[in-house]
C-alpha cells in the first residue's frame, strides 16, 4: 500500500486508479493466484517498476482495492439513508442504494467475495468486510426495534445475517437468470422482501414503498408475499 506520507500528484493518482482498475478486471476474470503483477502492468500499459512506486506487492494492491470498494458502498448507502428518519424507509433506501451499486459494478461483488486460498490476510479482510455491512445493518434494526417499526422476536443481528442473505440471493439469481430481469425490479423486488422480513407491521409497508420510491406504482394489501420481478 502507499507509504503515508507519500502524497501522490494528481497525475499519480490517476496512475493508481488505472493500475487498480485492471487488476480488478483480471482478479475477476482469472482469480487472484493466476494474475501476476506482469498481466496487470501490461493491461494498464505501464512499466513494472510503476507497479511498486504505489504497492510493494500484489497482496496490498488486492487489500486496498477491497477497502476503496468497501468504502465507495458505505458512502452510497449514507447518501441513500440520510434524508429519511424512520429505520423502515432507510432499510429499503438503503437496499435499493446497495444493490444498484453493485449492479453498476458487476465486478465488486467477486472482489469482495474473493478469498485466496490459505491466505489469511484477505480471509480476514473479507470477514471485516461482511463484518461492518452486518454492524450497520444490526444498527439500522436495533433502532427499528426501539421504535416499534421492526419486529422483536428475533435480535438484530439475526434480523441482519437474513436482511444481507435477501440482498445476497437476489443478485446471485439476476446473475444466474432465474430471478428479476431488470436491475431496477431486482433492487425492489430485494427492497420488498426485506421489508416482509422484517417489519412488525405489514399494513405499513406499502406506504413506506411509496414514499420513498414513489415511481413504483405496485400497491401490496397487508399480509401478502413480496412479489419478485
């Protein structure tokens, strides 16, 4: 990783960017153990020795693309939350902000997900990872629970671990092509389901859908399933 106090010239950062950018596109593509160094440098069209001048190895270079990815979601998720109060309608801002990120950046979710084998570095990188996303989420519900909107019979962390296996699910049958076909209904349809998981009263949801996705015209009668597609 950069050394702290090397302070990069705009010029510099762009390099950075570009060095990052490729290595993402082959760790998808090939997995991290079959990029080298080389395939990355060639891609980006730069000399190797540039390679080190921003990461003394491949193994930094991996952990800092993980980090930034990380870091661009947790902002797009405060973005999407910050104008609503009630925990409900930031839960689904926050889903619909969650999956349409990454479905604008189809190759996160494998860099994310990645985990060499034996490698315990981006094992615990990873864990830190779903980690934080399963902090912020057990938050957002430990506060839905104390003003009565989420449903108390479960904790929030095991309200949360459901919540991102939803959003997980989703993605992966858009991805497969059994599930929604568009990337908008599969940003609702995960909204949706969340919302029927885990809120205390179902008569609600519909008016939270509309008031924070006005544009969704699709009305539910309490009690019924979360349609998907």
């Amino acid at each position: 990783m950069t050394e702290p106090d090397r302070q990069l010239t705009e010029q510099g950062e762009a390099r950075k960017r570009v060095l990052m950018t490729h290595a993402e596109r082959l760790f998808n593509e090939r997995g991290y153990e079959a990029t080298r160094i080389i395939d990355i440098v060639e891609a980006a069209g730069v000399a190797k020795g540039l390679f080190y001048w921003y990461f003394p190895n491949k193994e930094a270079l991996f952990r800092e693309l993980t980090e930034s990815k990380r870091r661009e979601l947790q902002l797009r998720q405060m973005e999407a939350i910050v104008d609503y109060g009630d925990p409900l309608e930031r839960l689904y801002s926050g889903v619909l902000a969650t999956i349409q990120f990454l479905q604008l950046h189809p190759r996160l979710t494998t860099v994310l997900e990645m985990e060499p084998v034996g490698n315990d570095v981006f094992r615990a990188t990873r864990f830190e990872t779903a980690r934080i996303h399963h902090r912020d989420t057990a938050s957002l519900l430990a506060a839905g629970q104390a003003t009565g909107s989420v449903r108390s019979d479960d904790t929030p962390d095991a309200l949360a671990a459901a919540v991102l296996g939803i959003v997980s699910a989703l993605l992966e049958a858009q991805r497969t092509g059994v599930g929604p076909s568009t990337d908008l209904a599969t940003a609702r349809a995960a909204g949706r389901t969340v919302l029927y998981c885990v809120a205390a009263d179902r008569s609600e949801i519909a008016d939270i859908i509309q008031r924070v996705d006005p544009v969704d015209t699709r009305r539910m009668d309490a009690g019924q399933g979360a349609a998907v597609g």
